[in-house]
C-alpha cells in the first residue's frame, strides 16, 4: 500500500524538473535573443554565444538528480 508520503515525494519530483525546465527556457530565450544582437553587431562572438547558451542546461541536469534521489526515497520503490 502506498501512502500520502510517496504521492507528495513524486510531487516534488515532478516539480523539481518541471522548474528547473521552465526557467532554462526561459534563460535561453534571454541569452539567445541577446546573443543574436550580439553576432550581428560583432563578428567572431559565435562560441561565446553558444557557450552561455549551453550553460542553463546544467539547471535541467541539477533538477532531474534532484528528482532522481527524491524517487529513491519512496518508501517500497528504493
């Protein structure tokens, strides 16, 4: 029988993703529209741009190991 305690553990892992995916769009869409003033004012900012770009991505990697633990801590599953 599964309990009150493991619907809210897959609540907030669920919620650590689902956030953590919401404010990387979010950021990339910043960064990349600023990114695109950038290398059409200036030539040779490519890299940097794809840089800061790939860079929000380690907030969706950061919340899917938070999810990753909090789904090994319900009670019958880990």
């Amino acid at each position: 029988m599964v309990d009150l305690t493991a619907g809210l553990i897959g609540l907030g892992a669920g919620l650590s993703v689902g956030a953590a995916a919401l404010a990387t769009a979010w950021a990339q869409s910043t960064i990349g529209s600023a990114g695109m003033g950038l290398m059409a004012e200036k030539d040779g900012t490519f890299t940097n741009v794809l840089i800061l770009m790939a860079i929000p991505e380690t907030m969706v990697i950061l919340g899917f190991l938070v999810a990753f633990f909090l789904i090994g801590k319900i009670p019958g599953i880990g």
